[in-house]
C-alpha cells in the first residue's frame, strides 16, 4: 500500500499495489508543469486509486488527450491522464510518502531535456516515450 498526498494535506491518497516502474520525463510541458529539470512519474491502476479531499483536486487539459491533476489550494501536481487510456494515471512519484523501492527508471524525452541539465546516472534514456 502506497500513500501520499499534496504539501498542504487537503488532498490524500492510497493507492493499493505497487510503484513498478518510474519514467523520468524530460519533456518542455512536463519541465513547466513541474517547476524543476523533470518530472517522476509511475503509471498506475486508476481502479486501485483511493483519492480523500478530491473536491480540491483541479485538473487542467494541457492537451486534447491529456489532464494534469493538482492541489487547488496548494498548487502540488499529483497526477496526469490521458484521456484514451482512462484506466491508467501516471501519479508523480514526488507526492508519495510511502517508502518503496523500484529499480525499473527510465528517462523519456531525453532529447528535449532543458539545456542546463545533465543526465549522469545509467538508466536507460529514450528520445520519446519508451515504447516508441
């Protein structure tokens, strides 16, 4: 069992299985969306997603596919969707309290990584998402 939640508390979540995998995302709305050189994201059963104080939960539609979900009173990014795979959220990694483990990293959109940053460590880096 996973749980988290935003910095101010309002809203707080379980999740029931397991952080398996961690996309490191390089891409330039990601970089906004987050403030910082990425965003860490997993992939995750929506089904197995338990959300407390989603009345404060606002979701922008950064594109025709896909909403980013934060805290309206604190602004604390917790998730994306995309709207053709409505059974997947893809929780930012930086709002879970739960200690975990997961080996499986990977960077995404390493090609349009913000130019100040450098990627050092050995995970395996793809130029858009891993699959493609």
């Amino acid at each position: 069992m996973i749980q988290g939640g935003c910095l101010c508390g309002k809203v707080r979540y379980t999740y029931h299985g397991d952080i398996c995998e961690i996309a490191i995302c390089h891409c330039s709305q990601c970089r906004q969306a987050q403030g910082g050189a990425f965003a860490t994201n997993s992939p995750i059963d929506a089904d197995k997603l338990e959300i407390s104080g989603k009345e404060f939960i606002r979701e922008l539609e950064s594109n025709e596919n896909k909403v980013r979900a934060f805290c309206s009173n604190c602004g604390s990014p917790l998730y994306s969707a995309r709207k053709d795979l409505p059974h997947i959220k893809r929780l930012r990694i930086g709002s879970v309290e739960t200690p975990f483990i997961c080996e499986n990293k990977y960077h995404i959109f390493s090609a349009s990584k913000a130019s100040w940053y450098e990627i050092i460590d050995s995970y395996p880096q793809f130029e858009r998402h891993k699959n493609e």
